[in-house]
C-alpha cells in the first residue's frame, strides 16, 4: 500500500524477550459500490496480507480500520506481549481505547 494516510509504530516484546517494530498503516477509503467503502489496512510484519475493511461512508471505514488495529494490538498485549513506543515508553492503548465506549451524549459535551 502506498497511499497510506495513517500510520503508528510500536515494538512488540514477546515473553521471551525478543523484541519486534510493528508498523500499522491505513490507507485512503475508497468508494466500492452505493453506501460501501472499503479502507485498506496493514500490521506488519505480524499479518503479511493488507487487510479491508468496509464501511457505510470513508468516514465510517477509516474508523473500523484504525478500531481494527487497536483490536489486534490489544489482542497481543492479552497474550502476553508488552507493547511500548519507539522511545521505549510503555504504549497507552488504554488512552487509545478510552473514547471507544463513549455514548452521543459523551459526545456532544454532556
């Protein structure tokens, strides 16, 4: 994929300590057909596949994609993988995930 308009870099650190730089990028949505798009997505080098996701507006399928790897990443870290940043930090996914539950009226300020 080269038109990629996402993209976030964490290390992975496995249990038995060996270390792996994921790279996640989402591409640009495109329009598939009346009311479909579909959003291309990849995590490297953990799926070797780019992924689609499918969406109701770009909107709606940039959202699933970027929900698709914090659900992939946090798949990992149930595992058992500690996630951290490029400088080592403990990655937040938790910050990342915060907003997901949020009801409209969250949304609207009250």
């Amino acid at each position: 994929m080269s038109d990629f308009i996402v993209t976030l870099e964490v290390i992975a650190q496995f249990q038995n300590g060996k270390e792996v730089g994921l790279v996640a990028r989402i591409g640009r949505a495109r329009p598939q057909g009346k009311g479909e798009w579909l959003c291309p997505v990849e995590l490297s080098p953990v799926y070797q596949q780019p992924m689609s996701v499918k969406g109701v507006d770009s909107f709606h399928a940039t959202w699933l994609a970027c929900s698709l790897v914090l659900k992939l990443l946090g798949h990992l870290k149930g595992e058992g993988v500690a996630l951290k940043t490029t400088d080592g930090s403990a990655f937040p996914l938790e910050a990342y995930l915060a907003g997901l539950g949020a009801g409209p009226q969250d949304a609207e300020g009250g």
